[in-house]
C-alpha cells in the first residue's frame, strides 16, 4: 500500500469512528468531503492485506500420525474472513493475541 493510501485509510478509519458525517468530519480535518467518501469506497474495494511474523516449528508426531504440533492454531485466511481451528493444548496467551490482532478478541468492537 502507497504512503497516500496509508494515510488516506488512516483518515477513514477515523472518520468512520467519529461516528461524524463526511461533511462534518473532513471541514475540522481540512480536505474535501468528496474525496474522503472517494477514498472510502476505494479502499473498500481493495482486499485487505495484514502480515504477520510466522514462526515454523518441526512438526512432532501425533498419535494419529499427522506429523502435527500439540496445542497447535491453524489460521486458514479467506476473502470474508478467517477460519481458526484451535488445537488441544494452545496456548491461551498466544490464541488471544491471534484473536486480538484479527479484530475478534475480548474487547472487539462488532
């Protein structure tokens, strides 16, 4: 993503928070209604994409031979969303910050 895409969103984000009209929001900011509403939409537009550090671990061997981690969290991302399948043993500490930075934590806004 651009710098003026980083800051354009940045600007949505808020925006979208104040819980103000375009108009109100981008006349104390300083930028034209339009344009916000345009950024909005295109921004919309695009996919989302959010990184994360991977840690890979050697696979163990399970009981049931799937050369699998105990206590592992898989996080399959799609489209509209992302699937978590969370195995027996995770650890809560790290399962909460996965939930946290996919916006789905304790204190997630719906």
């Amino acid at each position: 993503m651009s710098d003026t895409s980083v800051r354009w969103a940045k600007r949505v984000e808020e925006w979208r928070a104040s819980g103000e009209l375009a108009e109100e929001f981008s006349r104390r900011e300083g930028y034209a209604a339009s344009t916000l509403r345009w950024w909005a939409s295109k921004l919309k537009r695009e996919p989302e994409v959010r990184l994360a550090r991977v840690v890979r671990a050697a696979p163990v061997a399970s009981v049931d031979g799937a050369g699998t981690r105990p206590g592992m969290i898989v996080i399959e991302a799609m489209r509209a969303g992302a699937r978590i399948a969370v195995e027996s043993g995770a650890d809560r500490a790290t399962l909460a910050m996965v939930l946290d930075l996919l916006g789905c934590g304790v204190g997630a806004q719906p």
